[in-house]
C-alpha cells in the first residue's frame, strides 16, 4: 500500500470554497471508487484563520489532498477520469 499526498497550487485571489467543493464533491468520489483509502484533503479557504504562514511560495499551496492506494498491476488512473468528466 503506497501513501500518496498532492499539493494543489492556485492563484490567491481563487476561491477556496469553490476549491474545497470541488474535492468534496467530485474528486474524492472518483478516487473512493477508484480504490482509494482514508482520504483526507486540507483546504486554504475562509474556514481557515488567518495567520502567519510557514512558508511562502508562488503561486501558493491552496490544498492538499491524501490518500492510501493498494498497490496494484495497474497503475493508479483516477486522472483520467477526472480529466474526462
């Protein structure tokens, strides 16, 4: 079983909450039936208090997201599927 986390970067001025929606309610779905595990995603969005970040980069990190995947024959391919809907 692998551990796979992706940093997602965006613009500053972009919606977090647009952000968060749309790994709630269309890329963890895809992943969980794709075989994905203990998903988790952590989302810079106005529910997060403002404060002094860690560190800096640009454009910035705007969400993370985290997942177990069974190692397989085939390779992890949720990307495609996210690509095409």
């Amino acid at each position: 079983m692998q551990k796979l986390f992706y940093l997602l970067f965006d613009d500053v001025d972009s919606d977090g909450s647009r952000l968060r929606e749309a790994l709630a309610g269309r890329v963890v779905p895809v992943l969980r039936e794709s075989g994905a595990e203990e998903i988790s995603s952590f989302v810079n969005d106005d529910a997060v208090a403002a404060g002094s970040p860690i560190c800096q980069s640009d454009p910035p990190i705007r969400a993370g997201l985290s997942f177990f995947w069974r190692m397989r024959r085939t390779a992890f391919r949720p990307r495609k599927r996210l690509v095409a809907s």
